[in-house]
C-alpha cells in the first residue's frame, strides 16, 4: 500500500550501538518501486554479512525482505512477473490489474520461492499485517512453519482492500503471531492501512518491540536522489510497469555507493559487516552503466505501446489507487445499472 508521505531519511546513530544488537533492515511499501528495494537488498547481500541481521516489511516491502532472504535473483522475479502479466491480458486490459493482482502474485509467489523458504524466514522476517477485528489494529508475523503459510502472510499484507480480488480483507494461517497465542486463522489486510490514514508511521510499522539498541537501516527509494530524479524524467511512477528492470539496477547502484562510504553513510550500522572483497566489486557498477542505458531505451518503446497498469501497492499515495477502483468499478457497473433501469421503466406502469 503506498505511504501518504515521504517518510523522513534515517538519522545518523548518536551513540554506539551495543555489540550484540543487531541491525533490522526495514522495507517499507512501495508499489512498483519494490523493484528499486529488490535491487539493493540483493547488493546488501552480495556486499555485507547479514546471517545475523533481522529484516521487516510491509505491503510491497514485505515481499522484497523475503525474496531477497531467500537469494531469489531479481531478474528471475522480474521475468516472471512480466510473464504472468502478460499472460493474464493485463496489458491489454483497461482495469490493468485490479481484481486479478491477487491471484497472479500468488502464482509468483509459489514459482519463485525455495522450497525452504519458511526455515529461512522464520524468526528473520517480521511480516507486518493490519487485522480490522475487532478493532482496526497491526500484528505481526515472525515465524513460518511451512512455505504456504509464509505465502499466506506475505499474501496479507500486500493485500489492498477490494483491489486485489474485490475482497476487502483476505484469510490468513499462522503458526502465531508475535504477541499471539499459538496458532490462529485472522482475516487481514495491507500492512500499510494504519499508515495511511495516519495512525502509524512507516518506521512505527516495521520496528515495534525491537531490542533495545537496534540500529535501523531503511531501504526506501525515495531517499535515492538519483532514482527519484530518473523517475522524474521518464516519467516512471509506482504505479506504472514502465522501467521495472532499469529500477532494479538503481537500487543496487544506491548499495554500491553507500557501501563505499564505509561507516559514514547511511549504511553506517552495517560497516562491520562490510565483507573485504567489496570495493573490488566497483567495476561491476561503471559495467552495468551501459546496460541500465539500453534498457533504458527498451522501457521507452514498451511505455509507447503499453496502457497504463496499475501495480501492486507510495509516494503517489493510496489514494489514487482507490480513486481508480472506484472509478473502473463505477464503468463496469454503468451498463448494468443503465440497461435495470430502462428494464425497469419500461414495466412499470403508466399511471
């Protein structure tokens, strides 16, 4: 679910953090921009250590910590993801993916995800899911028994109401939640709901009940200058497909460049985790320069032959994406409602 506003760049740690706290990588959600997180999490990995780091997610960015956990390869996630598309007539289809993104990520979830992927997530990955009974409220999911009931999660909190498949919320099973009792089957919906309508932030989502001295790295998009300025001028938004492969390699690059400044950057809690053959791996950077500006040219020709698509759930905020369901939904029903009322005055009788 996208955010109703930027949220504001980490802070710098004043202090030193205690030597057995480890950092919690946060993803908030972010539409399409989940590419961007895709891209630098993976870089994260490939440049640092983080067998010992926790990882937390809501809506889109839920699905990037987990992915990312489980070394899936972003190209792989981006072909299938296209592929999928495609094949279910979105491109060619006026509601884009309203009412059928629901079925379609779960199809990509199970085709991209290990077979391991619970034992490698649990009790790494907080998922962050809004239940609504029996009052509007976060939970948190950290353990998965099985790889269902990881997707289940995952399912839940990308889930924007009526969007996904004209459900307002979807059934989830749990092993537990954090804070829970044992086992339970919840109904919930985008972990970003609470956010939107400003009863949580972004930061409050992902870090609640952290241990004392945790340091937060947050991967957001929007704290990339150079993204945003890219997003700027091609036109790219989250809620269009249009640059999806170009954004993975933005977020690596971001990785990469902050990874270089060592302690004194925005990575600053993970330089101890710093693995040593890192900056000999700034030549793949300048190397992927060029690839970014081919496929640059190839997102530009499929943006002049694509319809707008709307894709799964932040800068452009929520809003909007309720603004079109409401206005897709009202064309789907006009005929019916024209061609019921016709019917009915003409059997009505004339008095």
């Amino acid at each position: 679910m996208p955010r109703r506003a930027r949220s504001p760049a980490p802070k710098r740690p004043s202090s030193t953090p205690t030597a057995d706290a480890a950092p919690l990588l946060c993803f908030p959600g972010g539409g399409t921009f989940f590419w961007w997180q895709l891209g630098a999490a993976t870089a994260l990995f490939e440049h640092y250590d983080l067998s010992d780091v926790t990882m937390s997610g809501f809506s889109a960015g839920a699905l990037a910590s987990a992915l990312s956990r489980c070394s899936v390869d972003p190209i792989e996630c981006h072909r299938v993801a296209w592929e999928l598309a495609e094949g279910a007539g979105v491109f060619r289809n006026p509601l884009g993916l309203a009412f059928k993104w629901g079925r379609l990520v779960d199809a990509w979830l199970r085709a991209l995800l290990p077979e391991d992927a619970a034992e490698r997530c649990s009790g790494v990955v907080t998922i962050v899911l809004t239940i609504f009974s029996p009052r509007p409220h976060v939970a948190r999911a950290a353990s998965y028994v099985t790889r269902d009931e990881l997707i289940s999660c995952l399912m839940a909190s990308t889930h924007i109401p009526w969007f996904m498949d004209g459900g307002f919320t979807r059934r989830v099973h749990t092993s537990g939640l954090r804070g829970g009792h044992g086992p339970t089957t919840v109904r919930a919906a985008d972990g970003g709901c609470l956010e939107f309508f400003g009863l949580e932030t972004p930061l409050s989502l992902m870090t609640h009940g952290q241990a004392a001295g945790t340091l937060n790295v947050v991967l957001d998009p929007l704290h990339d200058s150079e993204f945003m300025a890219a997003c700027s001028a091609n036109g790219w938004s989250m809620l269009k497909p249009y640059g999806t492969d170009e954004f993975i390699e933005y977020g690596r690059a971001f990785v990469e460049a902050r990874a270089a400044l060592g302690a004194s950057g925005e990575l600053a809690p993970l330089a101890s985790r710093l693995r040593p053959d890192t900056a000999g791996r700034k030549t793949s950077r300048r190397a992927r320069s060029q690839t970014r500006r081919d496929r640059a040219e190839d997102s530009r020709r499929r943006a002049g032959s694509l319809p707008s698509l709307n894709c799964s759930a932040s800068g452009v905020t929520m809003r909007a994406y309720a603004l079109q369901a409401a206005v897709r939904a009202g064309l789907m029903l006009a005929p019916l409602l024209i061609g019921s009322y016709a019917l009915y005055s003409r059997e009505s009788p004339v008095s």
